[in-house]
C-alpha cells in the first residue's frame, strides 16, 4: 500500500517507521527543510510517562484564575475576537470532572506506558544518538500545600507498573546536588522516566527510515488533499500532486488548516510554549536528568552538554513572537532552583513551539471519517513520551484495515 505522510515531526517520522515496517511504500512530505524544524524542535526533552495526564482537572479553573492575573505565571489566554479559541476553552472546561479526567488519564497512560516500551526496543536495535539517559524525573515543590496534594495524588501511576518516591528537600539534593535546598518543600523522585533530544532523535529515525525505503520531500508545502469520487487519492503541493492509496496527517497544530472544506474540523488547539537551550558550564551544579518545577510549570532538563528549560501555555492563536518578558521568566526560574550552574545568557537560544493540543490530552489517532485519510495529532504537552505508542497503533489500524478489504 502507498501511504503519504504530511509532516516529518516526532509524530510524522515516527508514523512513517511503523508504516514502512509493516511493509508499506511510505513518503513523507514537510514544508521545512528537514525533519523536526517545527514544534519538535526544542521541546522540553522529558519522555515522561510517570508525568502523563490531562490539564483538565477538578480545580483547573480555580487554578488557571490564579495563573493568569499572574505576571509571571505559567499560563497566558489572550481574549479576542476568536470563536474557536472559546469553544476550545469550553470544550476544556467540559473534561474537568473526576470522571472524564480518570477516563482520559488511562488513555494516555496506555499510550505513553506503550511508548517506553517501544523505546527500549528501538534503542536496543537501532544505534541512534539523541542524548538519551534513563535516570528518572524529579518534581519538585517550593510551596508545601503543592507537595502534599501531589504526593497524595501521584499513587494512581503505580497500577500502570511505574514507582515513584516522595522525598524531603535533602534527599532531592542528593539526588540532584545542584537543586537550591533553601527553596524546596520537598520532591518526587519519578525513577521510570527518561530524557533524550526530540529534535535529534526524529532526524535520526528519519535516516533509519530512509534505509528502510521511506521517500521524504523537504521544502515542499501541502496546499490541499485531493479528492476523487468521495475517496482522499493523494496531496497536492505547488503544482505537483502526489498520488497515494492512503494519507496520513501528521502536521501537528496545522493539520487542521489542510481539513478546510472537507467538513472535518478536529479539537486541536495551538497551545504556545517557550525554551531556552543552553551549554552546560558548570557540570556538577547543573540538572542531571529532568527537574519539574511545581510553581513556573517548567522543566529543567540535561541533554548531553546542554540544559534545555522549557514550558508556558499561551492560548493566543498561531503568534510565534518571542517576547523577552517570556525569556526572563524562564531565566529566573532556572536560576532560582540552580544558582551556581554559571550562566551566560550569551550562549542561550530562546525557542517556541506551538503544542498541538486537544481539550482531552488524549491525542486524534485513527480514521478520519473521509475514506483513505487518516490522522495522527493532538498530542499537546507529551508529544515526545506518547509518539510511539500513538504511531505503532495507527500503523496496525492502517495495515488490518488494508488486510480486512484485501480478503473480500
Ligand atoms: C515548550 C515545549 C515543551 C515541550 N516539552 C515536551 C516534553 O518535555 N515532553 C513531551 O513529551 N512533549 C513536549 N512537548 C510537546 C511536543 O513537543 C509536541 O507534542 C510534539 O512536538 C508535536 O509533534 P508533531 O509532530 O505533532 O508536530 P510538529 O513537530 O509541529 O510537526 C508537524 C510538521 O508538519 C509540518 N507541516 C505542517 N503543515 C504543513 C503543510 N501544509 N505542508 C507540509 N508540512 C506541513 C511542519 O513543518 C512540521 O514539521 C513540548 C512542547 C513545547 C512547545
């Protein structure tokens, strides 16, 4: 079967992999120049299983109020003149009860536990190199009331096999020596999740699936799907068209753009987030692994010979402006938990994404409902700890499909 992928993210890549291992011709089509330019490019770096759940929470609200009037809080809603903007909000507030969070918590836990597994056993078979470490995640709390109610909460990930230790502000020095213990409540150690470089990793996959026969067509912007008698029969891009038996949109927080007269409009919102990259200086004051800061919302990760810190949610449409206020705030909430790891904002990148994000957290992976289109998106906050899992299983829904209609 022919199989055209639109976008060559984390999830278009990892998409294109599984397609090509069960055997089919897969080209991969992205308007950047190489693999991973967009939202995958500079994420946080936390493949996070233990971490995994929905935003929308009993409390989110209250919560949310509170960020918002705060200069420096970790989220951001510009209110304009943007009907989609308030029915994504509503469409959000409508998934806070204990039910529907229960519900798709368990969704994206058996995605993202189902991703580790798969990493393992791609990095056991494949030599690929993203600054991958397998050292766990720490969380940690400067206002105690945070602390205990997560620590009360956090029980919930060992029915899905993943361990976690509650610590006092010593023991999470031990584990990460260059934490300032003077503003630590205390911590949770999460010892099952992992850290690795997105933007490296999908480029290295895209090399292993080019060895596997996959096509890839940088700079080349998709325009339109192509219709034919009800049926979805390829892309156009420019003038070219690319004709295929099935087509897969991965084009994260854009993919809704190619769905425009088709009647098909999916619950993804572009959510804006920020990161800074910078070399490592001072080594043994600096992150080991990922740490979480419970009041910014933003991670601190160790990538190789770089820290990278990363978070924000900015509900403001499809603006990739960097404001320097944004900047700062990252600066100090990295300086405020590292004091001594010699930063010299010089050297640092200053970086943002839009997260492709549904109100459910839970991403769109399957048929579309317009005949041979497919779509694999949504994965907001997680899009690195959930890709595998999400593409292995729309590679197996794409190949028993082809199989179920080739036996009539
Ligand atoms: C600040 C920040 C921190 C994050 N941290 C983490 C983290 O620590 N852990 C985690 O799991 N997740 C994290 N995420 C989320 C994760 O990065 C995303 O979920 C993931 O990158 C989405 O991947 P994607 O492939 O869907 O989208 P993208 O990477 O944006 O890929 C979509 C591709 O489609 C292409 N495209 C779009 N439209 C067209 C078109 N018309 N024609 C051709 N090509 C097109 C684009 O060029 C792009 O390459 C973070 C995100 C942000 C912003």
């Amino acid at each position: 079967m022919k199989v055209i992928v639109v976008g060559a993210g984390i999830i278009g890549v990892t998409t294109a992999y599984f397609l090509a291992k069960a055997g089919h011709e897969v080209t991969v089509i992205d308007r950047q120049s190489g693999p991973a330019m967009e939202t995958s490019f500079a994420n946080a770096g936390q493949i996070t299983p233990s971490y995994t759940g929905p935003w929308a929470a009993p409390g989110l609200i209250m919560k949310a109020l509170g960020w918002i009037i705060k200069d420096d809080g970790p989220l951001k809603v510009r209110f304009g003149l943007s009907l989609e903007r308030y029915q994504w909000l509503f469409a959000l507030y409508r998934q806070c009860t204990t039910d529907r969070n229960e519900q798709n918590f368990r969704q994206m836990m058996a995605i993202s536990c189902r991703s580790k597994q798969l990493l393992q056993e791609i990095r056991t078979t494949l030599p690929l190199s993203f600054d991958h470490a397998a050292k766990g995640n720490i969380e940690v709390f400067t206002n105690p009331d945070n602390f205990r109610a997560v620590s009360q909460q956090i029980g919930r990930i060992r029915e899905f096999g993943l361990d976690f230790q509650v610590l006092d502000a010593a023991a999470a020095v031990a584990l990460e020596p260059g934490l300032n213990r003077d503003v630590l409540a205390g911590a949770i150690a999460l010892p099952a999740d992992e850290t690795g470089d997105c933007h490296r990793f999908t480029n290295e996959l895209a090399t292993v699936c080019q060895s596997m026969g996959v096509v890839f067509h940088f700079n080349t912007p998709v325009s339109q799907l192509i219709q034919r008698a009800g049926r979805i029969v390829g892309v156009k891009a420019g003038q070219d068209e690319y004709l295929s038996d099935k087509v897969v949109l991965c084009a994260g927080s854009y993919t809704n753009q190619l769905l425009d007269g088709f009647g098909i409009r999916l619950p993804v919102y572009p959510v804006k987030g920020y990161s800074l990259t910078l070399p490592v200086v001072n080594a043994a004051q600096s992150p080991q692994s990922t740490v979480l800061d419970d009041q910014y919302k933003v991670a601190i990760t160790r990538l190789g010979d770089r820290i990278r810190i990363g978070g924000f949610a900015e509900i403001c449409g499809f603006d990739l402006s960097l404001p320097d206020n944004r900047r700062q705030i990252l600066e100090s909430a990295l300086l405020r938990l590292f004091p001594q790891i010699a930063y010299q904002p010089q050297d640092a990148t200053f970086w943002c994404g839009l997260r492709p994000m549904t109100p459910t957290g839970v991403p769109v992976t399957g048929q579309s409902g317009l005949e041979n289109l497919y779509i694999n998106t949504g994965h907001g906050t997680f899009g690195w700890t959930m890709c595998l899992g999400s593409a292995e299983r729309l590679a197996n829904e794409m190949t028993s499909t082809t199989k179920a209609v080739a036996m009539h």
